[in-house]
C-alpha cells in the first residue's frame, strides 16, 4: 500500500480480503443503523453499484435489523431500464434486498425511456422519499477520482458539486461513459451522518493517494470533495 497523508478526521480500516473487510463494514453499518433506529423512526441507507459492494450487500442483508423500518436507496444510477445488466438498480434488488433485508423499502430512480433529461422533475419527486441527511452513505470511486455519478468529465459537474445547490439529484453526461447518469448531489452526500468509502484493489488505493496530493481540486478528482473529516475509508486488496 503507498503511503497515504490522509486529511486530519478521515479514518482508514483495512483488511487481507474482499470478504473480510465486508464483513466489518458490514458490522459497522448495521451498528449504525441500530443506533438510529432507537432514536428515529427510520433510517436511510444509501449506497452504490459495481462489483466491490457485493460482497458487502451479501453480509449486510443476514444483519438482525429492523428492516421494515429502513429505507434503501442508489447514490447514483445508469439512465437504463431495470433489465439492462448495467442496471444498478436490479443489482441491488438481486444482491442486497434479499433474506433479512427484503423489507426494507427501497426508493427507487424511476428510470423511463424518455431522454433523462427531460425527467429531472420526476427525478427530484423520487427523491423527495428519502428522509434528509442521509444516515449511512457508502461511496465507491474510480480510478479517475470519480464517485456517484459525479465524473470529472461531465459538463454538469459544477453545478452537482455546488455546496449550496438546490438540486438534490442530477443528470449527469459525461463523454466517457456509455449511458447517461443521475446522481445525488454533493450537498446531498456531504450532509450523510456516517459517510464510508469502500474501495477494493491496489489501483484505487494508489488513486487514493493522488487524490490526497491536492484535496482541493475536485475538479479534476471529485473524490477529492469528500476526503474531509468523518469519512471511514474501508479498504481490501
């Protein structure tokens, strides 16, 4: 692992293996979770797509918790319908909203053919199902220092990265990618309470590592946006 000047407050835990580390994280979030189960009536859980959550998904969803009483939601989505195996959305009804936590109330991006553009009103009444902050808020990232839907390439990108923005989610179009995007909003991620990194591999961690060279350029890196105190980094080869 290359040596990494994490910013004062950001927290990194890891393990020999995919697995193993999952299963902290997995821990520490059902923890969190019951916490604020016994102060709220509910609690919100977001997270993201890709492979290096699955193992994640697959120890979270046997937790003891009150499942009924949680709200399960994508930090971002490809604009693709629910049969596209690009879908996150039908990863983590396959992965994660199973067993135990197959009553958790999952909000949904209501993806539809029409251009995703055009359905940024729909987009913002989606979201208004979530309950603000965020409780739990596991993030991925590329290697390109991008996290959500929030791409260093995306013309969009300022506007979503505005702290004082309006928008809670937005669609996003980055030349790079193949689909369209819609993600949540910095000022949305931000405010999470408990805020988790989850990256897998020595090339992420070496981008890590770049992205802490200059963490006020999120410009080129949006990772570097959230590199503040209160993330928990989790990490496994």
């Amino acid at each position: 692992m290359p040596e990494l000047q994490l910013p004062v407050g950001v927290s990194l835990h890891s393990a020999q293996s995919p697995q193993a580390i999952a299963e902290i994280l997995a821990e520490r979030v059902a923890e969190y979770l019951r916490l604020r189960l016994a102060e709220a009536p509910e609690a919100t859980l977001v997270v993201s797509g890709g492979s290096t959550p699955l193992p994640f998904f697959r120890a979270l969803r046997d937790k003891p918790l009150e499942w009924a009483r949680i709200k399960i939601a994508l930090a971002d989505e490809r604009w693709v319908l629910e049969s596209d195996p690009a879908s996150n959305a039908a990863l983590v009804k396959r992965e994660l909203l199973k067993d135990a936590a197959a009553e958790a109330r999952f909000v949904l991006f209501n993806v539809s053919d029409k251009d995703a553009a055009d359905a940024v009103s729909e987009l913002e009444a989606d979201a208004t199902g979530l309950t603000f902050p965020v409780d739990v808020l596991v993030l991925g990232m590329g290697t390109d220092g991008h996290t959500a839907s929030l791409f260093p390439d995306a013309p969009e990108l300022a506007c979503a990265m505005e702290p004082s923005g309006e928008q809670r989610v937005m669609v996003m179009t980055p030349p790079s990618q193949a689909h369209q995007r819609v993600t949540l909003t910095l000022p949305v991620l931000a405010q999470a309470r408990f805020k988790v990194l989850h990256l897998k591999g020595h090339d992420k961690i070496a981008t890590l590592a770049r992205a802490a060279e200059a963490p006020d350029d999120w410009s080129a890196m949006p990772i570097r946006a959230f590199l503040q105190a209160g993330l928990n980094i989790y990490w496994s080869p």
